[in-house]
C-alpha cells in the first residue's frame, strides 16, 4: 500500500516527453525509402545511357574518322571538323535554322497562348473549338508535307481548283517564298500542341486573382496582361525550350515538302546533315553536324532555364 501510495502519478506531457525515440520514422526505414525509389530511377537511367549518351559518345567518335556508311573505318582525325567549318553550305544551314527558330517563336508563341487562354474557359463552345485546335496533332510530319505540298502545287492545287489568282504562283519552286511556306506549316502543325500547354498553364492560375482584379475595376486586357501573363512564366520558358530545341529538328517536314530547295533556300542543319550522311556518303562530316545539332540544343535549353529563374515559392513558403 505504501508503495501504491508514494509513487507519482504520470503526467501527460511526461509521456509525450518520452516517447522521441520512437515517436519519429527510424533513419532504417528512410534508407529503406530511398532504396525503393533509386531502384524505380534504374530502367529509366538505363534506357537514358543506352539510347542517349551512347549514341552520342558514338557520334562523336565517328567525327574523327572516314566512313562511307558501308566500308571500313579509317581514323580522319580533325580533317572532318576542319572542312566542316570551311563548307559555306554548313553556315547557309546553321543560318536557315536559326531564321526559323526565331520566326517560328515570334509567330507560334503569341497565337498559342491567346488560343490557349481563350480555351480554357468553361464554355462548351470553347471545348468544341479547342477540339477543331488539336485536329492537326494527330497528323505526321509526313501526311502535312504531302498534304501542302499538293494544295500549292500550281497546275494541280488550290489555284486551279478554286481559280484563285493570289495562289497562281509556284510558292515551294522560289526561294523568296519556300523558307515562308516552310515556316508556316510548321506552324499550322504545332500551335496546337502550345496552345494545349498554355490551357493547362490558364486553368491552373487562382480564380481569386481574377475576382480582385474585377473588384478593382481590371478589365479583360489589363486582367491578361497583369495576371495571366505574368503567371505564366514558367510555362512560357517550357514551351519556348520545346519549340526552340524542336526547330532543330524539323528534317522530315522540310525533306519532303522541299527537299532543301529551291536550290539551297530550306536546307536547314537537320537536313544538311542527312544530306551529307545519307547522299553523299560522308558519315564523318555528318557525325560533325549532328554533334554541333546536340551541343547547339543544350545550349540554348540551359540558356532558356537560366532566363527563367528559379522558383522561389517554395522558400517563401518555408519563412511563413
């Protein structure tokens, strides 16, 4: 009884106090996590070395030597890189690549994201349109080549049948207009996809910036240029890298809507390097351009994530 009665009674924040041992997750477990998720990067890590850097560790070898595609391999040498930089066509390429770079940014950007913003409301009208939008997503490079390539054709295409006198005119035949054409169905084919990044990028803004701003008597233009605009940034530098490392890329739409004519006029980098490769059975040169194609990519990707700044959202949220 004396014992019952001398000792103290346990106090709730006693207990609560002792148990921090084993209150928490046991640094065990956290290793066992974090072995779960490394073995989950693997397939994606192996497939990454074996389709990216590998390929690229063998492009870039196979710039040092002669190879016809078909006979043996002999070592070249800086003898490709050297003819590489003294072949004009190669600085006419790199130059036509950045043209429409450029260009397709100025005309794809505004449109994609003035028809992303508009399909984002709720109206089913909208819906049904943003449905019209996306028709040309489901279309290969390929099919839109050939499809334009016989619409403005002529003797054949659009001129002849709507007797048209504007499109009476041999537009993918002068070198004036084939670089325009080119730029254009590029854009015909992938505003699309940038119109669906910039919906996706409207709808997840807070409806309550628009309620203050309405509130404040904003209208639709201030209310689009303070608020939709600024709020997506990051979704602008998204699509922007997509669009300026994918204008290096455009080889099977040029090739066969033009083929790098008239004469030289849309022979971009892309295709110069098949040109060379495939044609002319100089896979040693061809190896030097797709390498300048790689590091001109990730050049400008980086310069892109570097304009755009980090995300400080999540430290802001760590001080409160």
């Amino acid at each position: 009884m004396a014992a019952v009665a001398t000792a103290p009674p346990a106090r709730r924040g006693a207990t609560k106090a002792g148990r921090t041992p084993q209150a928490g997750p046991s640094p065990q477990a956290g290793k066992g996590k974090n072995g779960a998720l490394a073995w989950l990067v693997i397939p994606a890590l192996v497939f990454f070395v074996g389709f990216a850097v590998l390929p690229l560790i063998g492009v870039l070898v196979l710039s040092f030597t002669n190879w016809d595609g078909i006979g043996a391999i002999s070592p070249a040498g800086l003898a490709n890189w050297f003819s590489i930089f003294s072949d004009p066509l190669m600085y006419n390429a790199l130059w036509l690549t950045f043209v429409i770079m450029v260009v397709s940014w100025l005309v794809q950007t505004p449109i994609s994201l003035l028809l992303g913003t508009f399909t984002a409301g709720s109206q089913k009208y909208r819906a049904v349109l943003a449905v019209l939008y996306f028709l040309p997503l489901l279309l290969s490079s390929a099919a839109i080549a050939i499809a334009y390539k016989a619409l403005l054709d002529p003797n054949f295409g659009l001129a002849e049948g709507l007797r048209l006198p504007f499109l009476a005119q041999d537009w993918l035949g002068l070198p004036e207009l084939a670089l325009g054409v080119v730029i254009f169905v590029i854009a015909w084919q992938f505003v699309p996809f940038h119109t669906l990044i910039y919906q996706g990028g409207v709808r997840q803004i807070p409806k309550s910036l628009y309620e203050a701003a309405e509130i404040d008597g904003a209208g639709r233009v201030k209310q689009f240029f303070f608020i939709t605009v600024p709020q997506l940034k990051y979704t602008i530098i998204t699509s922007s890298t997509l669009m300026v490392v994918g204008s290096l890329t455009y080889f099977d739409l040029v090739f066969v809507l033009t083929g790098g004519g008239p004469g030289n006029s849309t022979r971009i980098l892309a295709l110069d390097m098949y040109l060379k490769g495939f044609k002319a059975n100089l896979m040693g040169p061809a190896s030097a351009v797709a390498v300048i194609l790689v590091a001109i990519g990730l050049a400008l990707a980086l310069l892109l994530q570097r304009i755009g700044g980090k995300d400080n959202s999540g430290s802001q949220l760590e001080g409160l």
